[in-house]
C-alpha cells in the first residue's frame, strides 16, 4: 500500500498563513501611521491644559471651525498648495534627494503667478494666462535647483545645505521683487496687484472650491502611477536604492539629480501659483505659509505614496483651518500648530525605532533613505536596511 506525501497539507497552511502575514503588515503600517498623531494630540492636549487652557474646548473648535457647516470647504481650499507641496517633496525623497528649499520654492511659484498674472491676464485670454503663469512657476522653480543638483551630481556637496541657502536666497529676492519692481503702486503696502476675481481659478461647481484642489487631488493619483507603474519610476527607486547600482544598469547618475531636483522643484513652485490664483490674489511681502515644514512629516507617515499621503494631509487641513481660530479662542499662538507637528515628527521617530525592535509594519522610509539620516546623526553609513 503506498502512501501520500503531505501536500495538501502543507498547501493549505501556506494559503492560510500568507493573508494572516499580509494582514499584520497591513495592520502594522496602520498604526505606525496612526500612533504617532494620536501622541501628538495627546502630548498637545496636556500641554494645553498646563498652559491653563481646556484641552477638550481647543479639538472641538477644530473640528467646528474646521468640519462643520461650510468650513470643509476651506480645508479642501487649503489642502490644495499642501498636497501639491507633498507630492513635490516625494519625488526628491524617492530619489534619495533632501530637497529642503521648499519655502523658496514656493514662493517663486507665487511671485510668478501675483507679480506677473495680472499683466498677462490683461493681454491674453484667462485660460491661456493661467497656463502661462502655470508653467512660468514651473520653470522657475526647476531653474532655482540646478545649483544645488549640480552640486550635488558633480561635487557630491550636501543638498541639505545648498537647497537652504537657495532657499533663502529666494526669499530675500522675493521680497525685494515684492518692494520694488512687482510693487502696486496704488496701496502703501508691500504687496503685488491684487488679482480680479473674475480672472482667478474657477471653482468646482456648486461649491466655493477652486479646481486647484481637483488639480492637486489628479496630480496625487498621477505621481503614484508614475513612480510605481512606469520605466521612469523605476529607475528612480533603482537610483534612490543605490546610485552605484543605478550606474551600472546605465542611467546616468547626474542627470538624474538634476531631473529629480528639477521635477520636485518645479511641482512646489507649481504650488504657489495654484494658491495665489485660487484663494490669496496677491502676495505680500514677508509673507510665508510655510508648507513645506507642515507637509513634511505627513510625507513619511504615508510612506512616499503620493496617494496615501492624501487622507494625512486633509487632517492636517482640518487641523491648520480650524486650529487657528480654535487657538485664539483658547488663548494660545497660532503657532502652536506647529508644535503638533513638531511632536508628530518626535513620536514618528520614536515609533520607528520601537518599530524596528518590533518588527512592525513596514519603516517611514526606504532602506536607502533610512541609510541617509543614520549617516546624518551617526556619522556613518551602515549596509543593513
């Protein structure tokens, strides 16, 4: 009598424990996504409640000035530049790129559109003015990068270093722009002409948001098909992973940064014409949203995915909207928003260390990237992902 070797059985348990295992790194990437903002707001609420102010008053005023009523509406306003901003950034940090030139970025892109909108608008159509101021802030916003990629691609320099120095180079230019040249001669003020309504981004229809938001919602959606269903995509994870390796399947390592540098350049300056075009209408000087700074760590809580980063920067929307006036009516600065998203960034690291230990879920970051900042604070690279 023969007997059967085992496997059915064997079969079965690998089809058993496969979705398990899938659905405990889903689980786990969840909640390094989640663990870190929900500390942040805890850690925030007590530091409320020391400065003598109700905690529970400063969250619900977010969510009423932030959700209720029509308010949703100007988050979405505002979710918009953040959402372009974070796209921008992504692309760099796929590449293994620190693009840290974002403020100055984006307000070239804003000077494009507020300094030079209302000349074209008065010559050309609206919609070929807007394209026109589109791709002006795009240019201009690549341009602005080819120092430090070329610095970088040449020289190896520091890229943290160069994209900040041109970063404030590009804010003292704006502003000198702003008070002289781009100046409007008809108020005292140091501010561009103020942008006629009717010249503006349109809104979506039966709502009082600008298509900028559409926009920024489609460029998400593209960006994740591009960097993970194209050619392009994946020579930029091979050069992200390994510049060496990248060379030696043929693509050349310096154009590549600069293309990287250009591309994330250009998407945040693209950013600010959106904005000046969809809500401000003009631009003063001194003038900085910063949000670079506030998209950044939403950037890695959804791991370099353009279209996961989407529901992380709508809470952040909720929050900065509602947040402003939730924090004047609690008696603190406005800028205690941006001690949130300091503690996200504190407890995101703190989660990826215990999440390396764990073993859970998946890291913020890509192993080449995650080689890059140990470097930064250790001094010294290390070949383990």
């Amino acid at each position: 009598m023969t007997t059967t070797a085992p496997e059915p059985t064997t079969t079965t348990t690998t089809v058993q424990t496969a979705p398990q295992g899938r659905a405990a790194r889903i689980g786990g990437d969840i909640l390094r996504a989640v663990v870190p903002v929900v500390l942040a707001l805890i850690a925030s609420g007590l530091i409320i409640l020391a400065m003598g102010s109700n905690p529970l008053d400063f969250f619900a005023g977010v969510w009423t000035y932030g959700v209720m009523g029509g308010n949703w509406q100007r988050s979405l306003v505002l979710m918009a530049p953040l959402l372009i901003v974070a796209v921008g950034l992504i692309v760099a940090f796929r590449g293994q790129l620190w693009n840290l030139g974002y403020d100055g970025q984006y307000l070239l892109g804003a000077m494009v559109a507020s300094g030079l909108g209302p000349s074209l608008f008065a010559v050309m159509p609206a919609w070929l003015a807007t394209l026109a101021v589109f791709l002006g802030a795009i240019v201009l916003g690549a341009a602005w990068s080819i120092i430090p990629a070329v610095l970088k691609a040449r020289y190896g320099t520091n890229e943290i270093i160069t994209s900040l120095v041109m970063s404030f180079i590009a804010i003292g230019f704006v502003n000198l722009m702003i008070k002289g040249p781009l100046k409007d001669p008809n108020t005292p003020m140091p501010q561009t002409e103020v942008i006629p309504d009717d010249q503006l981004l349109p809104y979506t229809p039966g709502t009082e948001i600008h298509i900028g938001f559409v926009i920024a919602i489609l460029l998400a959606i593209v960006a994740q098909f591009v960097l993970s269903r194209t050619s392009f995509g994946l020579r930029l994870d091979i050069f992200g992973a390994s510049p060496k390796a990248a060379r030696h399947v043929g693509i050349n390592s310096t154009w590549m940064v600069i293309l990287i540098f250009a591309l994330s350049s250009g998407i945040i300056a693209f950013a600010g014409a959106i904005d000046i075009l969809g809500q401000y209408t003009y631009q003063r000087a001194n003038w900085n949203p910063h949000y670079g700074a506030a998209a950044l760590p939403f950037v890695f809580l959804a791991r370099l995915s353009p279209v996961g980063s989407i529901p992380l920067i709508a809470f952040y929307a909720i929050l900065a909207t509602g947040g402003t006036l939730a924090a004047q009516q609690a008696g603190l600065n406005v800028d205690f928003l941006l001690v949130i998203v300091g503690l996200i960034l504190i407890f995101m690291t703190v989660t990826e260390y215990v999440g390396d230990r764990r073993r859970l879920g998946q890291s913020y970051l890509p192993p080449a990237l995650r080689r890059t900042v140990r470097s930064l604070f250790t001094g010294k690279g290390r070949t383990s992902a």
